[in-house]
C-alpha cells in the first residue's frame, strides 16, 4: 500500500505565494522596470568595450519600495519587494536559482525613471517555496 | 594611445590563450569566447565573477622614473589578471588546487613572448590601424591562493611597458 503525499506543505507553500502578492498589492505597490542584456554576438568590439548589446525592459508589478538610503548620504539605496508569484506569471520563472540569475543579470532597475544597479537579492521561502525576493539597489 | 596598449594586451592575450588551450572559453551574452575579459569592457551586472576565466583589471599607469624626460617617455601601466575556480563537482572541489595550478600555467605561457605589436582598435570599421610600436611586458607575479569555502582564486600582476608617443608641435 503506498500512501499519498502529504499535500500540507504543499499548499502553504503556494498559499504564502498568493498571499505575498496580495499583500503587495494591498501596501500600493508601484511598478519597476528590469533592464536585461539580450544575447547578441557583438565579437571582437563587444571585447573591447565598443558595442553594446540591445536590452529589454522587463515591467514588474505590484513592487513595494522601501528607501534605505542613510541620512546625509547623497547614494539613494532602496528596497524593492517582488513576490515570487510575479516573477512565475510575467516570466514563467519558479525556481529560485532561475529568479537569481535573472535579477544578477539585470543591467539595473528602472524606478521613477531612474536607473538603479542590484546590490544583492535575498530570498524569502516558506515550506520551500520563495515567496518574496528582497532587493537591495542603489545609485 | 593607451587605450590601444590596453586593447592590443588583451588580444594577444586572448588569441593565445585560444591557440593554447581552445577549450577554455566562457559564455557571455550567449556568445561563446575564450575564457578572459577586461573588467572594465564588460557589462554591469551584479552577478558574481565568472569562473576559470582570467579578468583583466587595469591598474596604475605611470612615467618609468629615470626615463620619464626623453622625448617619448617609457610609460608603466600595471594590469592585474584574477581568476578563480570551484573545482568540479564529479571531484567534490578536490581538484580545485589542480585546476587552479593549469590556469596558471596557460597565464605563464600567453604572455610568453612579452611583447605585441600596438594595433588601434577603436574605429568599428575596417583593418585595426598599427602605429608601428611595440608593447612588452614582464611576467606575470603570482599572488598568493585564496581560499573562500570552495572557491579558490589567485591574482597575478603584469607590468606593461611602451614608448609614447611625441606630442604634436
């Protein structure tokens, strides 16, 4: 007799998923743009540093974004909250090694028009699901 | 000019190190290459530096001391070149020591002969234009390994050397 898997964790997992979204949204989450390199076989001048490849910005929404920038500091450094649930229905990506790679890949973030480079990318996971990634961007 | 040492270093470097070990190459932008970059060539991202691949960090740039009043002064530039592994995975990392100990020598051996012919690389079209000048650099100087958990890294040190150029009038 095999017994069935428990389904438990299962549905935490997926239940925090829709749930950090929802939250997302309820704080009035804004929308971010994430600029990523396209593949494109620039040779010898991409080498050099004489060509760059074309990009694509990708719309992500609902982001919650928190300022962390120090006072008196003039390097605005801010927070931005992306669920997991985002991330699986604009880009297909549900893995949390694939969500990494996509935002350390990420030539920046666009924020009010702003370009922001990605510092670090922390994970939230619940029963083994992520359901929120924390990032940390600045000027 | 010294934009054209920094470029000729670099592709001497990498042209030999894919007639040395063709199979050392990395993957950038979905383009398959031989494994060294110039750090300040490459696009900003924040992920991690790529492995067993040499990267080219230019350093300070000066007149030689005792020949800085000629009319071409001698210049120094310093390049430092980093490169690091993680070992494979069928060695449980063993064998990062080894393949750290093969990346130095294939270093040792792409930058035997010192020397390159300067070649102008920044016009897009056409043949790169050679001004006729030499570029030498010493050996590299091994830095001491790194070890950070798995990964194992060293950087070595180039000091580069070329004439400049008289200054019109």
């Amino acid at each position: 007799m095999t017994t069935a898997p428990n389904a438990e964790p299962i549905n935490r997992g997926l239940a925090a998923q829709r749930a950090a979204e929802t939250l997302l949204h309820t704080l009035g989450g804004t929308s971010i743009y994430v600029r990523l390199p396209l593949d494109s076989a620039l040779g010898e001048a991409g080498e050099l540093g004489l060509a760059s490849p074309a990009t694509e910005d990708v719309l992500l929404a609902p982001v919650v974004v928190r300022n962390l920038t120090a006072p008196k500091s003039v390097r605005v450094q801010l927070e931005l909250l992306v669920a997991a649930a985002t991330l699986a229905r604009v880009r297909e990506i549900y893995a949390v090694g694939d969500a990494l790679d996509f935002f350390n890949n990420a030539l920046g973030v666009i924020q009010r028009g702003k370009l922001f480079r990605v510092d670090s990318v922390d994970v939230d996971e619940f029963s083994g699901f992520p359901y929120l990634y924390r990032l940390k961007v600045s000027e | 000019m010294m934009q054209a040492w920094k470029d000729s270093f670099y592709i001497a470097l990498r042209d030999r190190l894919a007639a040395r070990n063709p199979e050392r190459t990395v993957r950038v932008g979905g383009e398959e290459r031989p494994a060294i970059v110039v750090a300040e060539n490459e696009l900003v991202a924040a992920a991690s530096p790529l492995l067993e691949c040499f990267h080219l960090n230019w350093k300070q740039a000066a007149p030689v001391a005792r020949l800085a009043d000629e009319p071409a002064p001698l210049l120094q530039l310093v390049c430092s070149i980093s490169y690091a592994t993680e070992g494979s995975d069928e060695l449980n990392a063993q064998d990062r020591g080894r393949v750290l100990a093969a990346m130095d020598a294939e270093l040792l051996d792409i930058c035997r002969p010192g020397r390159t012919e300067v070649e102008d690389f920044s016009s897009l079209e056409g043949p790169p234009f050679a001004p006729g000048q030499t570029l030498f650099w010493s050996l590299p100087v091994f830095g001491e390994i790194q070890h950070d958990g798995r990964r194992a890294s060293r950087t070595a040190t180039v000091e580069l050397f070329a004439f400049s150029e008289r200054s019109a009038g």
